[in-house]
C-alpha cells in the first residue's frame, strides 16, 4: 500500500514483515530508495525539521550516524504531566537526563532516540542483525568502528513513557541493565527476548 503525502511532499510505503524488531528493521530498510534512512520506534513522534536536523548532522566532520536528543512525553506535554504523581515525574526527568548523557558522552543512543545514517553506511556496516531484542545495541557497536554516533543539536524525539508507567522505573531500568550485561557474557538475543517480553 503506497499513500502519497502531498502535504509534506513525500511518499509513505507501508511494508508487511515478520515479528521481530531486527526483521521488521531490515524490512524497512530493503523496502527504502532513499539514501538517508531513519530507523523510529511507533511510540517515538520525531521534532519538526527533523530531516534537516539529520541532514546537517551527518556532514559533520568524522561522523558516522546520528540520533536525537531523547525525551519523554510525561516531561515535554503538560495534559500528561497532570496524569501522573510528582515522584514518577522525577523519576522520568531523571531516565531523560541520564539517557541524553549516555548518549552524548559515550555515543551510545538506542533505538528509542531515532537512530539514522546513509544508506550507504547501514550497507557498510552489514545493516540491522536479525535479532528480536538488542538489534540497536549490535548496530551502535558496528557503526563505532567506524566513526563518531552524534547526538542532534535541537528539540528532542518525543517518546511514550507507558512502558516505565505500566511496569515502574526501577524494574524497567533494572532489566535493561541486566539484559545488557547479560548480552556482553554472550546470552543469546533470543533468549534476552524471552527474559525481556516474558515468552
């Protein structure tokens, strides 16, 4: 199904692809003729601009791939934040403060900050594993190889905060945590989906 946007001069595809998150990545980026591709989770609603944004970045000196400044949409929409106690509140400011920092320090965005890149180098790099969990994490590591991951200089992707809402900071921060660890002593991606979506 093709639907022409003619309102912001471009074309929308929409793809069918199997479960899993490096599949329906890898889908996506096969179905694509663009040279600049943005790989964005559903939840994540992107800033105004944000192909300029991404354009100008990826002309930067040394660098490889880019993402956006993260945040959260409890933080950034005033119709949520009356929907939720002051301490979770604290608690989101602190993930959006801590997740910004990882990533401009250590260059290390996940795929909830609107990862993007030439096509050219997603090729290079061997595109997206074909992993259920911890497909973003793979990428970051081979595009390091290769040069700088920059962190957008602007308005942030606006992510859903339902997932730490519907679970609670600490147990969502915990097993991301543990999942990561847990994949650096060499579990596999698809037991870490087990433990991670529970089946």
């Amino acid at each position: 199904l093709k639907v022409d946007l003619q309102s912001v001069g471009t074309d929308l595809m929409i793809v069918s692809s199997k479960r899993g998150r490096g599949t329906q990545l890898i889908t996506g980026a096969e179905a694509s003729k663009h040279k600049l591709l943005l790989f964005l989770h559903i939840d994540s609603q992107v800033p105004r601009h944000f192909d300029t944004l991404a354009w100008h970045t990826l002309f930067k000196p040394g660098v490889i791939a880019g993402a956006f400044q993260f945040g959260l949409d409890v933080v950034h929409e005033e119709k949520k934040r009356k929907q939720v106690s002051w301490w979770f509140l604290q608690e989101m400011r602190l993930l959006e403060w801590g997740t910004r920092r990882r990533a401009a320090k250590m260059e290390l965005p996940y795929g909830d900050q609107g990862l993007f890149m030439w096509r050219k180098t997603y090729d290079l790099v061997g595109g997206y594993p074909d992993y259920r969990l911890m497909e973003d994490y793979e990428m970051i590591s081979r595009l390091k190889v290769y040069g700088h991951i920059a962190t957008v200089s602007g308005p942030p992707i606006i992510t859903s905060c339902r997932r730490w809402q519907n679970h609670g900071y600490l147990k969502i921060t915990s097993m991301n945590t543990l999942i990561i660890l847990a994949y650096k002593c060499g579990v596999s991606p698809d037991t870490l989906a087990r433990w991670y979506y529970g089946q």
